[in-house]
C-alpha cells in the first residue's frame, strides 16, 4: 500500500475501540453505514469518505483527527497555511460570538 497515513489512522481508530470496549459493528453502527465499509477503512483498502473522517474525530473526541488520514505533505501545508493566517490575522476569538 502506498499511503502509509492510512495504516496509521486505521491503527489509532481500532487501539480506540480496543480501548473503549467497542466493536468495529458499534462504530458502523453509530456512523451508518456497513460493517464491511468499516473493515475496508480499518485494513486500509479503502479511504473513508471526508464525512466520516470528521466523524471519527467527534467519536473519538479528537484522538483520532479527520487530518490522520492525510498524507503527510498535505498535513504540513495546512500546518503551514494556518500558522500564516494566524500570523496575519491574529486568531479567531471563540466567544465573540
């Protein structure tokens, strides 16, 4: 397999469900979506779809973050992209709103 994040993520999303006491069923269940869609992710044949990448961190509560799944290259960029519009902008302020 070439995308070496993908055994990465799929690892930390299953010690989470070891660590839990869920099952790979509890997670299908709580997302939707087939038992067998999320042994595709877990054994890294496929990539889960971005929504369920978002979801897996709220399930997770951020131990596993949608970026995991993300090459390596395109986490830096975005580190990188962040880290320059806080530098211009300042950051947001979460309770104005």
């Amino acid at each position: 397999m070439s995308d070496t994040n993908r055994p990465t993520a799929a690892r930390a999303v299953s010690a989470w469900l070891r660590a839990n006491g869920r099952s790979q069923g509890d997670l299908a269940r709580a997302l939707d979506v087939t038992p067998a869609a999320v042994s595709k992710w877990l054994r890294g044949y496929q990539l889960p779809p971005v929504w369920v990448r978002v979801a897996l961190s709220r399930i997770t509560d951020g131990d596993v973050p949608a970026s995991m799944w993300m090459p390596e290259d395109q986490r830096e960029r975005i580190g990188a992209a962040a880290a320059r519009f806080v530098d211009a902008h300042g950051a947001a302020d979460r309770g104005s709103k």
